[in-house]
C-alpha cells in the first residue's frame, strides 16, 4: 500500500470520528475510568459492538485534547504489518498535525502492536486503545507493556444506560417513573443492551445474528484456525442456548464428537476470548474446584434468544440471572471477584469476593411468590451465609420488595428494576 492510499483510509476515517461531535450520544460510567493525562496506555475491551470506539471518542472530545484515530478493523488496512506502523503515524500526523494522543481502535488486528505502542508510551505519547479480544490483550499488555496500561471493561448497555436513552429518570422514583421503569425492564430483558438495537438502527433478530455469526467467524474461526468448524458453531450455539449452565467438557466433546475434552476446552476458551460468553467459577478454597466446576453465561441477553439456532424460549429466569451477574462484573469487576457458590442440596447465584473476604452474596430469583421458591432462595442464603460469614445478603426478584430477617441476619429483597439502576460503585 502506498502512503497516498493510506493517507486516503485515514482521512475517510477521520470523517467518521468527526461525526461524532455532532451527535447526543449517551455519557457512559465507564468514561470516568479513562484516564487521559496518564502515561499508561488506556485499553478498553469487550465484545464487539458494544460501544468501545464511542465510549473513547466522547472521553477524548469532552477533555479537549487533541487526538489521531487508526482503525485497524477497517478491512483496507487488514494486510498491515507491525513494520507499516511508523507509516501509519506519519500518515496520522499529515492529516492531524501535531497531536497529544493517539487512539487505536482494534489495535490487536495486528500482530506486533504491543511494541509499536510501547516506543510511544516511552516518547510521551498518550494513547487509548480498544479490543474485542481478552487473551490476546491481556496477555500481550502484561508481557510488553509491564504494567503501564490501564484496563477497562465496557459491557453492553446497562439498564441505566438504556433508562437514559429513553428519557426515563432513575434518581428519583414517582407514581410514573415507578411504573415507566418497570416497563423499561420488561423491555431491556428482552432485548439487551446491544447500542444499535437499544438505538432502534437495526432489530434484535437480525442484528444479533450477523453478529454472532461475524464473531464466531472472524474472530475465532480464522483468527485459530479451528479445524471442526460445524462443530465448533454447534457447541456456540448449544451454549448460549442453555446458559447459564455448567460447563462439561466430556460431555461437550461427546455430544459435539469432538477428539477430546482438551478440544472442548479450547472451544469454549474461544468463546470467552471473544467475550461471547462468561465464566464464572464455583467458589472454593480448592483450584483444582474452581477450575473445574465452572459455569457459562452470555455478554448479553439478546444472545439467548436473537438467533436462528436460538430454541431457548423465554425462561425469564435465567434471563434476568445473567443481567444480575453483567451488573455484578460492571460492578465490582476490578476490585472483586464473582464466584457461584454450591454445597450439598443449595446454591447461591453470587459471592462477591475481595480476595478471600466474601462481601456480599446475591441470590436471583425472578418470581418468589410461590411458598416453595420463597423458600428455597431465602434459605439457600441463609445457610451460605454463616457457611462463608457474610451478612450482607440480596435477593433480586422482578418486582417485588421487601426484607426478611432471621435471627441475626437479615436479606434486602429488591426488584431488578430498581437494583439495576444503581451506580456502579454502590454495594446493592
């Protein structure tokens, strides 16, 4: 590629990041976790589409710095090499002048970004990355970067997000605010929080599955050359149609005729990387049972549903579980760790952990009002409560709420509608 077509890619998308200075765009809470007068590299990371290049664009537009933006997921620029990168700046500096910092958006497109990034940290460069791969990030930052980075975790829309976007207050509760929320849930429990969807640019249906199939794909299918192809989309789909599940991997490699449960393992470690699903670990003092007892849920609920394979149905059960658990990881993401808790006949969905002091314990469950699950749920989280000494105790139902107590411990049931839209830095 000559520097005048690459000239000619950055400017087109230097249009497209001017565009955004006319738009109302939704200032989201994880904008406060960029830091753009640090000298650590600023990574954001998470599924595609879900709003990594906007998040950065609006922090680095509301700080008035002045910046350049390369897209190396644009497809022109997919034969770059880690030696075109020096061009690329140069490039970037004709078009720009001189500039600040430096936005790199899908940098891990191409291989050997990690020292390009590394010689502009040490020149004084501030730089704001984004990625849709957790592995290959992660591992590349800690091994070149050597911690001079700064890590941040963007999900899909929140609930508050979405509350937002439709002009719903979630400060302050009224007869009509009350009664708009819970609507608003309804909605978001169906739909998700992909931002083009939460937006009405395109349906659910469609949207999800050309990003699935994109995902599985690109993102995965070429980028580890995976051999068994079908069998590989069967057991994503299998996946995201059943999750939250346990994940086994005999019965994975069984069911899908895999050559080994070392395959089905690599299968569904594709799937995390990809940040199409989540895993959670059971918690214990043992490894050996945290790795291998794990559970699996989706990045977003339209995952569950929103697909031509999906036969999921609408259980609003594991549905408003798996919004619980995405709450708890924007949550507590980068201080706790979340684990699922099973002993003998009961299971508790959450223990919130801050090394191996456990802080909270969530249970989820989306309708208590039969005498039999009131009291499967209240008394799983009283028995893991003295078992793992928390006494911080939360129920979250669809909409009802109230407070039981026994003996000394007393558990906040809470409706998702209103737990969802508190802040992310607040304990319930």
């Amino acid at each position: 590629m000559t520097q005048t077509q690459l000239i000619e890619i950055l400017r087109d998308q230097k249009a497209e990041i001017d565009r955004f200075a006319t738009r109302q765009l939704c200032q989201r809470a994880e904008e406060s976790q960029i830091r753009l007068d640090s000298a650590k590299a600023q990574v954001v990371i998470g599924v595609r589409r879900s709003g990594k290049s906007t998040l950065c664009v609006q922090a680095l537009l509301r700080a008035n710095v002045n910046f350049a933006y390369a897209n190396f997921d644009d497809e022109r620029l997919a034969r770059l090499s880690a030696d075109d990168l020096n061009d690329v700046l140069r490039g970037l500096y004709h078009i720009y002048g001189d500039f600040t910092h430096l936005f790199l958006d899908e940098a891990q497109n191409i291989d050997g970004w990690h020292l390009f990034v590394n010689r502009l940290l040490r020149q004084g460069m501030h730089v704001v990355i984004t990625g849709s791969n957790a592995k290959l990030l992660s591992s590349e930052l800690a091994t070149h970067l050597t911690g001079r980075y700064n890590e941040i975790e963007l999900f899909t829309f929140s609930f508050r997000d979405y509350c937002h976007l439709q002009g719903i207050a979630t400060d302050r509760l009224t007869t009509k605010t009350d009664a708009l929320l819970r609507k608003a849930f309804d909605q978001y429990l169906e739909t998700g929080g992909f931002p083009e969807v939460v937006n009405g640019d395109e349906t659910a249906d469609e949207y999800i599955d050309k990003l699935v199939a994109n995902i599985l794909d690109r993102d995965i299918i070429q980028r580890f050359k995976v051999r068994y192809k079908d069998a590989f989309r069967d057991l994503s789909n299998h996946l995201m149609n059943n999750a939250p599940c346990e994940v086994v991997l005999t019965e994975l490699k069984n069911l899908f005729r895999l050559r080994s449960d070392h395959t089905a393992e690599n299968y569904v470690g594709y799937l995390y990387q990809a940040y199409l699903m989540m895993q959670v670990r059971k918690f214990s003092t043992k490894s050996s049972e945290r790795i291998r007892n794990t559970k699996c849920y989706p990045i977003d609920v339209a995952l569950m549903n929103a697909r031509k394979d999906a036969l999921a149905g609408q259980n609003l059960g594991w549905r408003l579980e798996t919004l619980a658990y995405i709450e708890l990881r924007r949550r507590h993401g980068r201080t706790c760790d979340i684990y699922y808790h099973k002993a003998g006949s009961y299971e508790v969905d959450f223990v919130v952990c801050r090394r191996s002091v456990v802080m909270e314990l969530v249970q989820v469950s989306y309708d208590i009002s039969g005498e039999k699950t009131f009291a499967r749920e209240v008394n799983a989280l009283y028995k893991a409560a003295r078992d793992l000494h928390c006494t911080t105790l939360t129920l979250v139902t669809a909409y009802e709420e109230s407070t039981v107590t026994n003996a000394d411990l007393t558990i906040s049931i809470v409706p998702a509608y209103k737990w969802l839209c508190h802040s992310a830095d607040s304990p319930r």
